[in-house]
C-alpha cells in the first residue's frame, strides 16, 4: 500500500508541479486604442503604436496581434524606416512563438537582431536575445537557449539595466530546473532574490521568485527548505496578488505536507486552493486539488468524503480526456478501494487503468514515430542543401574562370564603356539639379498660393466678425437702453418681448465665439477629440430643449422622432456643436408657424440624424459651397444674422468622428441636413 501510493505522490507533484518564467506581458484591454492608433497617418508613429497594440493582444487575439505587426512591418518597409522593420520584425517572431510557429518566429528574431546590430542598439539586440532564448527553449533545444540567455544577460549587465538582468536571470533559472541541472538554477534564483529585495519591485516578482526557488528544493527532495521559501511566500499574499499565482502556492503546501505526513496541514491548504479554484472557475487544476484532498481524507479514514472527491476528481479528468490525469485518477482509486478492502471496484479501475494507459502509450509511440520522421527530414534537407553548396562552389570556379578570360578580351571596350557611362552620369546629373531647381521654383508657387488662400480666409472671417458679432451687440445694446423706460412704465409684456430678443442675441453672441475658438482650433489642428458611449436620443432631447423657447417666439412647431434607442460611439461636445448649428440656421431660416423635425434611425453599422425645416431653402449654385468656410453667410426670415462658420464646422467635426453629412434643399421649399455617426458595436468589434 505505501509503495503505490508514494509513486501516485510522486506523479501527483509532478503534475501539479508550477515554474515562473517572464516575458513582461501587459494584462490590459488594449480594445479602447484599436481605432485610436488605426486613424493615425501612415508614418513612424503609427508603427511604434502597432507594434506596442500588436505586444498588448498577445493575451486576447494572437490573429490580431500578428495582423497589427504584419501591419508595422509593410509600413515601415514603405517608408524605409529601419528601426521601425527591426522593431516589427521582432514583434512578429513573439507573435509566431505564441503561435507554437518555432521556426518562422526564429527566423524573424534574427533578422531583426541583424538590424539592431547594425543601428549599434544594444538593448533591442538584448530584449532580442531573450526572446530567442525563449524561442529555442520551447523547442527543445536546451543548449542554444543557454546561450541566447546567457549573450542577453551580458548586454543587460553592461548597460547596468538591472530590472532587465533580473529577468534574464529568472528564465536562466527556470531554463536550469528544467535541464535537470538544479545547483545552476538554485545559483540564478537566489541571486535574482537578492537583486529583486534590492531593487524594491513590485512584491509579485519577489513571490514569484521565492516559488521558483521552493521548486527548485521540491525538486532535489530538501522539502524543509522548500517549506520555508513558501511559507515567505505566502507572506506576501494580498487582494492584489494573482488567483493563480496563489492557488499555485497553496496546491504546494499541501503537496509539501502531504509528503511530510502532516495531513491536517496539507488538508487545509487543500481546501483553500479548492475555494480559488471554484470562486475563478479554474476546471484544469481542480482535479489535483480534488486528488490531494482525496488522499488525504483516505489515508485519515474519512472515506465517504475521500472518495466522492477522488471520484469528483474522476470524472473531471474522463471529461476532460486528459488521459495522464484520467491515468492517474485510476490509480489512485486502485489503492482507495484496496485500503478499504473493496477488491470488486479496485478491479474495475485496473482495468480502466490498463487501458488508458495502453491509450497513452500508443500516442508516445506516436509522437517518437513523428519526430524521427521531422528529424529524417531535417538530416535529407541538410545533405541537399551541402550538396547544392558543392554544386555552387564548382559553378563559381567556372564562373570566375571564364570572367578571367573575357576581361582579357574587353578591357579595351570597358574602358570606353566606363567614359561613356561617366558622361551619361555627368548628364543626369545636370538634368537632375535643373528638376530640382524646378521643384523648388514650383513648391514657392504653391506656397505662395497657400499664404493667398489663408490671407483671404483671415480677411472673410474678419468680416463675419465685424458684421456677425457687431450686430446683435448693437441689438443688445438697445434693449438695454429701452429695459429702463419699459420698467418705468410697468409695460411687462414689452419686457417679456424685450428678454426674448436679448436671448436670441446672447445665444447669437455665444455661438459665433464658439465657431471662432473652433475655427482658431482648426489652425492650429488641436481640435480635442475624446470619443465616448452616448444614447443618442437622451443627448439630442436635450440640445433640442435648449432651441425650444427660440422656436416658440417666431410660432415654429420643433419635433423629434424616433423609433428606438440608439448608442453611438462620438465626441459629446462636438456632437452638441454640430446639433447646435443645424437647429440655429433651422430656426433662422424658418418663417413664422413653420415647422422643423429632428430624427433619428439606424441601419447595421451607422445612426443617421437629420434635421429638416420647412424654411426659405438653398439655391442650387451655393449647395455646392456650403459647408466651405464662410460660404454660409445670409439672413434669416426675421433679420436674423448669419455667420458663415456653422456648416463648416459640423462637416469637420462629423469627418473627425468618422462620419458623413450631406444637404437636401430647393429654394422655397425647405432644407434637410442629414449626418452619420458610428454605432457603438461597430468599436467593439
């Protein structure tokens, strides 16, 4: 009985065995920069800002993390940008790694550790080597990886990056436990603690080391020394610390205990991880928890409850086809039922046992028969390669010979060659120097066509300040003179008259110096663009209460129409800014007991928002100039001023957030402007 049941102790640990290694991944939704960086121009910029997104998705979408990499990369080889090549086919290697693509993620690697060399960037060429380092180490290939690690951790050090070398060390330790070479592990581990403590980083890595350190003692059976690098571990536990990080520790503990015959110790750290495990959903590492609990229960004679969780356990891993855990679930029920003396059900689970594990062997068979048909194919591919390296050296003597003998025969006629060549150079070179004196002749036109077109722009909107703002300040002006008699004569519903008209002026006043902020924004291409989840009819109800009191002085019927609730992803205030001016010129160009409806609706990607009166309408020769800056300029149906900046700035504001506005109108007849805005689902995917 002891002896089978150590060796399911010994399989036990192993299975639930847990080593740290570090790759610095970000745990963050990188969902809210997706169409952030996308919008940017083509340039080094955006390359660095998709190749950053492309490292954050490595977590989420490994498709959309080789896309957005795939992405830098043609950008950067457009623009000629090195760096940023280098930088993309770096990101790309990693992307391949996660992918399991070995191969393809070490040829990338290199050519972009043969880029950074060339720049002379050593901590690129460093972060490089570490990952290659990573990249060798999944496949196996223990020796390449301790070089890579070890040429890593050398730049590091010269560069004195000391959180750096700290990784490196940490991967060289957990490389080391998995070799099997547990001193030079232990030696890296320990190190790295010291540096860590020095450093002051965050409590996480210093856990993480000292369980990498109590792993390295499980391994070596100094369970004692393993005991006490956990129980410092478990020290700096906080709501903070990782869920599975946690159930790691504590799975060991009770691993520890067990073996130590401390069963109600290894029963409580059990029952702890179980509680992680069922509060994160965590299916994979139940079953050893279950297993160990099991055991424990069995060995202190509570069998009801140590077998309802070795057969919870069971069927878990049957589920799940794991056959390694279904193997030695199997096993473990084996010694439960002879323990307690239930041959009949023993003999049932032997014979499951047997067969899984003539399951398991058949896929090991397997696996050995594939990978001596990949290294058959990798032996065939290396003698046809040195046989084509044969073939290219004889090709190359007889290359070089027969180049001896026509260089004899020509040297003459390549000399003359060589003049001629020369003076077609000489030539080009001429005609090269007169473009550039052309290109530079017609780039001064162009600029000076531009500064015209910006002297003009100034020179109009200097006039729509000196009309536009004049006007209802002079208006302003007046009724502030006349408030006092109409107050001496107690005639109020002159004052009531008198308020509203101050109103439409102050509101006039207002939405001129908005458009003029705006418009001194645009120049300088600072325009604040914070996009944000807004319900559409909420936000609209409330600019269209705003204009309400406006309409009802000239008798105008103001509607708003919908069929259901509409979220869109979009700047609020500029959304405001757009709705603001619609309903202004709608209400300005609307004669009295006139009407004008506000809508929205939807289709599968865009709301579509309009605003239609039935005002005085747009002559088909200005339709055309309507939205340019400054062409808006005109007067209501009661004097009322216009400022010619309105439509220009909802055209830029609807543009910037990724929309389209267009304009129904006939003279007489009224005026439709309808616009889109993206729906929030479309951002989300």
């Amino acid at each position: 009985m002891g002896f089978v049941y150590y060796c399911f102790v010994s399989i036990f640990l192993f299975s639930s065995f847990y080593i740290f290694g570090e790759e610095r991944l970000q745990n963050t939704a990188p969902d809210s920069l997706f169409f952030y960086v996308n919008s940017l121009p083509d340039d080094s910029l955006k390359v660095l800002e998709l190749n950053e997104l492309s490292f954050k998705y490595l977590e989420f979408q490994l498709d959309t993390a080789f896309i957005l990499g795939q992405k830098a990369l043609d950008i950067s080889e457009e623009l000629d940008f090195e760096y940023g090549t280098a930088k993309s086919l770096f990101q790309l290697g990693l992307v391949l790694r996660y992918q399991s693509n070995y191969q393809k993620a070490i040829e990338y690697s290199k050519k972009s550790y043969n880029l950074f060399e060339k720049m002379d960037k050593s901590e690129e060429k460093a972060r490089v080597l570490n990952s290659l380092g990573n990249t060798y180490k999944r496949v196996g290939d223990y020796k390449k990886s301790v070089e890579y690690f070890i040429s890593s951790l050398k730049i590091y050090t010269e560069i004195s990056d000391s959180v750096k070398v700290s990784y490196v060390m940490n991967n060289l330790g957990v490389l080391y436990l998995e070799m099997g070479e547990y001193e030079k592990s232990l030696d890296f581990h320990l190190q790295n603690l010291e540096v860590r403590r020095k450093l002051g980083v965050d409590k996480e890595l210093i856990f993480k080391t000292l369980m990498n350190i109590g792993a390295v003692y499980r391994e070596t059976n100094e369970n004692n020394k393993a005991l006490d690098y956990y129980k410092e571990a478990i020290n700096l536990i906080d709501k903070n610390t990782n869920k599975y990080y946690q159930l790691s520790l504590l799975q060991n503990m009770g691993d520890i205990y067990q073996i130590k015959r401390y069963f109600k110790s290894a029963k409580n750290y059990y029952l702890k991880a179980l509680e992680i495990e069922e509060e994160i959903g965590e299916q994979d590492r139940l079953i050893y928890t279950l297993q160990g609990l099991g055991n424990v229960l069995i060995i202190e004679r509570n069998y009801n409850e140590g077998f309802a969780y070795l057969l919870r356990a069971y069927n878990l891993a049957k589920d799940q086809g794991n056959l390694l855990k279904w193997k030695n679930l199997s096993e473990s029920l084996i010694w439960a039922y002879q323990i307690t003396g239930d041959y009949k059900n023993g003999l049932y689970y032997q014979k499951i046992y047997q067969s899984v594990s003539d399951s398991l062997l058949g896929l090991e068979k397997i696996k050995q028969i594939t990978e001596l048909e990949h290294r058959y194919d990798a032996e065939k591919r290396e003698q046809q390669i040195a046989f084509l390296e044969k073939e290219q050296e004889i090709q190359k003597l007889n290359y070089s010979k027969k180049t001896i003998e026509a260089n004899k025969k020509n040297f003459q006629k390549n000399i003359l060659i060589i003049f001629v060549v020369f003076a077609i150079v000489f030539v080009a070179f001429l005609i090269r120097k007169n473009k550039k004196i052309i290109d530079q002749r017609a780039e001064i036109v162009d600029q000076n066509e531009k500064l015209l077109e910006s002297n003009n722009t100034k020179d109009r909107l200097f006039q729509i300040i000196a009309h536009d703002l004049r006007s209802p300040l002079i208006s302003m002006e007046s009724i502030t003179q006349l408030i006092p008699y109409w107050v001496e004569e107690q005639d109020f519903d002159s004052l009531s008259k008198l308020s509203k008209t101050l109103e439409i002026s102050v509101n006039n006043v207002l939405s001129l110096i908005d458009n003029l902020l705006n418009w001194a924004l645009n120049q300088q291409g600072e325009f604040p663009y914070k996009p944000e989840n807004i319900d559409l009819k909420e936000n609209l109800a409330e600019t269209i209460d705003v204009y309400r009191p406006i309409a009802e002085i000239k008798n105008i019927d103001l509607k708003f129409t919908f069929s259901k609730d509409i979220m869109v992803f979009a700047d609020r205030n500029m959304l405001f800014t757009v709705m603001r001016n619609l309903l202004n010129n709608a209400v300005k160009f609307t004669p009295e007991k006139g009407e004008i409806v506000v809508g929205i609706d939807s289709n599968q990607q865009f709301a579509k928002i309009w605003v239609k009166d039935s005002g005085i309408g747009i002559p088909t020769e200005k339709k055309k100039m309507i939205f340019e800056l400054a062409n808006g300029h005109g007067g209501g149906t009661k004097g009322e001023t216009g400022k010619g900046l309105g439509l220009f700035f909802c055209k830029e504001f609807v543009k910037i957030n990724n929309g389209d506005i267009y304009i129904e109108s006939e003279k007489g007849k009224g005026t439709a402007i309808t616009f889109t805005l993206p729906l929030l689902n479309m951002t989300e995917n």
